[in-house]
C-alpha cells in the first residue's frame, strides 16, 4: 500500500553533515507520522527522529541540536538533516510510516548505511 525509499547515505568523516530523504508512494494518504531510526551492528532498531501530520517532532536525546527532521508534503518527502555527525551515528538508517487508521500498521524503507569515521 505504502512504499518508501531512503537515500542520503554515505561515508563522511566526524564532525561533517548528510541529509537523508525518504519519498512515500502508493496510498501516502494514510501515513500520519513519520519517523527515523537507526540499527548498528549488534544492537537494537532505535528511534531517532519523528514527525506528524501538524509537523510535531520528537528526538532521541543523543541527537537532539544535532539532527533536524522535516518533511515536504508536495513531493511526498522526510527529511533528517544530520550535522556533526560522530562515529557512533554510524548505522542503517531506515524510514518508517505509521498507519493513521491503524497505529500497529507500519511501513519501512529499505535502509540507508550512514558510516561516521572518526
């Protein structure tokens, strides 16, 4: 019904900045909020990042003043600007949408790795 992609990744050294994007096709009508998170290895999916349909954000606190999530609703895009990006950024960043007639309903992108050397 929904589907996403994420772009944006790459390797950067510590201290540089990316910005992802994740475009939503099919039904996109039904996604209320958006959202980031992130998977290194060994270690659990995290949220970092979300946003709702009246632009309500929330951050994960290691990168709250760092990350920025926006979304453009005319081309159907989130965004997560990252600045001063640290090696422990490093990970698969993945897009998430939620299901606004169903919470437990959701929808990933495929990932994006985002690699910090220090």
């Amino acid at each position: 019904q929904v589907q996403l992609r994420e772009s944006g990744g790459g390797l950067v050294q510590a201290g540089a900045s990316l910005r992802l994007s994740c475009v939503a096709s099919g039904k996109i009508f039904i996604i209320n909020t958006m959202g980031w998170y992130r998977q290194a290895p060994g270690k659990q999916r995290e949220l970092v990042a979300a946003i709702t349909s009246d632009d309500t954000t929330n951050y994960a606190d290691s990168v709250k003043g760092r990350f920025t999530i926006s979304r453009d609703n005319s081309k159907n895009t989130v965004y997560l600007q990252m600045n001063s990006l640290k090696p422990e950024d490093t990970a698969v960043y993945y897009c998430k949408g939620t299901n606004k007639y169903g919470p437990s309903l959701v929808y990933w992108g495929q990932g994006t790795q985002v690699t910090v050397s220090s």
